[in-house]
C-alpha cells in the first residue's frame, strides 16, 4: 500500500466553498456609530445572535462586525456535524452535570428540532440532512464502550442501534472497524451554506454587518460599551461577543480557552460503485471512538470528508493563518483513511484544509456576563458548535436582556471551566495529556493522570 501524498494538488480551502457564490463584502466600519445591540463576530454564534435579536427587537439598530469575512473562521472550516446536543454528548452531560443532565438532554433534543424549523421558516437551504450518526469501534474495549453508551442513551430515551457483523457491514463495510453505533436523529449540513443562508437573512432584516473591521478594544463609559476598530468606534449599551477560538476580548477569558488546531481531507468525486465497495450507500456521518479520533461524511456530491485524529496546540496559543496547512498531518490522515478504506487507497484527495477549535477543559461552551450585565459572552464549545451556536446565542440574548431562563439557570453555562495553566506549563500538560489519550486508544488503560482529570472534570479534545 503506497502512502505517497495524494494531497499535494489539493485546493487549500475548504470544500464548502465550491460552487458557493461569493457575495460582495459588507463595507468596514468607517466612522462612529451608535447601536443598540452591537456583536462580535461573524460565525455562526454571531449571525444567529443578529437573528434572534431581530426577532425579540424588532425596531432595534443591531450592528454586528466581523475581522474578516463571514464564516470564513470555524463556522466554514468544520465538517457540518449538527448534534441534538448542547453538552458534547448525554455521557459528557452525565459525568459533569448529573443534577441537570436531563435537562441538557432535553434542551439539546429541542434545539436541534428548533434549528430545523428555523431554516424552514426563513427559507434557508442548508442542506439539512437528520439522516444520522454511525459511530464506529476499531478495538474492543472502544467495542465495550458503545455498548455502555447505548445503554446510557437508552435510559435518557435516545434511540440508538449496536451493530457488528453483516449488520455493520450494511453500514461500513471496513477492516478496521469490529462494532458499531448507529444514532438517527443526528443532522448534518453545508456549513458553507448555513453561514451564507443566515448572513443573507439578517440582511435582509435590516442588520448593519461590517465585514474586515476588527475589534481592538472594548471599555464602559457612560454607561456605554465603547468598541474600538482601526478605524471608528462602535458604542452600543448592549453587546454580544461572539469572537470564540479567536483571542477573547475579554483578558480574563483568556486562559478558559485553547486554540487547537484541527485538519480534513476531502477526496475526489466517487462512483457508486466505491462507495458499495466500503458499505456506505447512505448519507449518515462517522464517527471512530479513539480518543484521537476522525469524523467523516459525504458531500453532495459523493466525495467523503476525512478529518480530525490530530489536534494540534502551538505554544503559546498562536494563532498564524499559515498553521492552517500542515503536511505532517495530512500524510497522517491519508494514512488513516487508507487503513479504514484499503478498497479506496488509490483515489485523490481534492481539497485540503485546517481550522481552528476554541477548547475548553470541560469539552463544552459556557456563557457569562461582564462590565455589570451590558456585555455577554459564549465560547469554548470544542468542535460541537454547528448546533450549539444557536443555543449560545439565545442564552447571550437572555443574559443582556437580564432575563431569567431555564438557559441562564443552567450550572453548565453559569460556571466558568478551570483555566488551562500559563506557558510553558500549558504546552507540557497538552503534550503530557495527548501522550496519555494515544496511549489509551492503543492499550485501553486510562493514566492514572486522565483519570485525576476526570474526577476535576478536565477534559482535551478536538
């Protein structure tokens, strides 16, 4: 079996970009202006904020800015996993939020059927999909946890399905896997899409969105929030900030989160013929249980995205556009992909690209306030954000509305996860944890040192 690089003639941006009609840029902000509601940011957690603002405030001045395009950060670099959950999963809601866990079950459940009938209403083609989740096995003690996982599941009401043999087969006929997991009420979509559907919509509702225009500053005065850009000053009495794996506005933020730094490879088109070839003839995503673990679903038009297994943190929490391309991890995805699909080793890989994940060390989002209730915030939501955005932004809205909802009262958004360490120690304790998760995917025995994490509910991931 060859491993020489298949990728080199790859397009380096993301696959969602194909076809997708470039809009032109909304102009920078330019000069001084006033808002009532003025967000942060341009993803999907910012774009869905101007919308449900919009709807709560109809005759409001809402102004949103963005450093760059509209997502062109993570919302439009991620592989389009829409999950009923809001907590990283019921297990993760479970082992860190028992006390409210069927409440998290439920609100995820509710957000996702909330999500659909939103781009239902505003007529956004996202290619929404529920068409499900196969999550896949290769060793047997992973084997034995999605049995543990179907049972946990099953006592919160969540429909799932163990499959080995023929029966997985049916579903992914692949050598490196020996159990599975299948979940049907689990969504995908065209990331690209969505962020272009819900941009057009709040511009058609009025929203003033102001693309390249970064916010440099933020301070109260007045009892204003004063947002300073290289070029003007944004002041709005409300704000929302929704800037995620980017640097937090806010200083004490900071540590609460890690820029890791995750990698996909998309391959040509394929016939129908390769794609019986390894089982897949519907259009469910994929999911492995290793810790350092690949997600994988098809396009529209049958090529099948490969990503994840590597997550990488650089020292220091660097952020430098050129970290996006990184040949090491490509090889090491094309390497992966051929040992789960031996059947489809020689085919070419299209499209390559990276994108950065706001991690938090307890694997989920959290929200807060600042500067006396003005200024809300929502972030750390570890590569579960397509759908949690939409949560994160009602929970925001509720917070400088000063509302008291089941969504503020939640123990999950209203504590702040434990801060990663300063440098160096932060890059030692990543590289000493990443060392101990490889470990266990090869092994199945968890370090006494993940398990002391477990018990702080300290989590790292990708």
């Amino acid at each position: 079996m060859s491993h020489s690089p298949r990728f080199d003639e790859a397009s380096r941006f993301p696959v969602w970009r194909q076809g997708l009609p470039v809009p032109p840029a909304c102009p920078a902000l330019a000069q001084d202006t006033t808002a009532d509601i003025a967000i942060v940011g341009g993803g999907f957690v910012g774009l869905w904020s101007a919308l449900k603002a919009r709807e709560r405030w109809p005759d409001a001045r809402i102004v949103l800015v963005e450093a760059g395009r509209c997502g062109e950060a993570a919302s439009g670099r991620n592989g389009g996993f829409c999950a009923p959950s809001i907590s990283h999963g019921v297990a993760n809601a479970v082992g860190r939020w028992p006390k409210e866990a069927e409440s998290l079950v439920r609100l995820g459940r509710q957000n996702l059927d909330d999500l659909e009938a939103d781009l239902g209403s505003y007529g956004i083609d996202a290619e929404f999909q529920r068409s499900g989740k196969l999550n896949v096995a290769a060793k047997p003690w992973q084997a034995d946890g999605l049995r543990a996982m179907k049972d946990l599941y099953g006592s919160f009401g969540v429909e799932t399905h163990f499959l080995t043999g023929q029966a997985l087969a049916e579903r992914l006929d692949s050598p490196h896997y020996v159990a599975g997991l299948f979940e049907p009420n689990y969504a995908l979509v065209h990331p690209g899409k969505l962020v272009a559907g819900l941009r057009a919509v709040c511009l058609a509702a009025g929203v003033a969105i102001h693309e390249n225009t970064r916010v440099t500053s933020i301070a109260r005065r007045d009892g204003q929030i004063r947002l300073g850009t290289p070029a003007a000053i944004l002041t709005a009495p409300k704000v929302a900030l929704a800037t995620n794996a980017d640097l937090p506005l806010l200083r004490r933020l900071r540590p609460t989160i890690l820029p890791v730094f995750d990698y996909a490879l998309v391959t040509e088109s394929l016939s129908d013929v390769q794609l019986h070839s390894i089982g897949w003839v519907g259009n469910y995503g994929i999911a492995d249980s290793g810790n350092q673990f690949h997600y994988s679903r098809k396009t529209a038009d049958n090529r099948i995205l490969w990503g994840g297994f590597d997550a990488i943190y650089h020292r220091g929490g660097r952020r430098d556009p050129e970290l996006l391309d990184r040949e090491q991890t490509f090889a090491t995805l094309q390497a992966n992909f051929e040992a789960a699909f031996p059947a489809l080793a020689d085919v070419r890989f299209d499209y390559r690209w990276g994108g950065i994940i706001d991690v938090s060390a307890r694997m989920t989002f959290f929200a807060g306030t600042a500067f006396a209730g003005q200024v809300a915030y929502a972030l750390g939501f570890t590569g579960q954000g397509v759908s949690a955005s939409r949560f994160a932004a009602l929970t925001m809205l509720d917070l400088i509305e000063g509302k008291h909802t089941e969504r503020t009262a939640l123990r999950m958004l209203r504590r702040r996860p434990v801060p990663f360490p300063p440098e160096p120690l932060c890059d030692l304790a990543v590289q000493w944890t990443q060392r101990d998760l490889a470990r266990e995917d090869e092994t199945g025995q968890r370090s006494r040192m993940l398990r002391t994490f477990d018990r702080l509910g300290v989590g790292f991931a990708s």
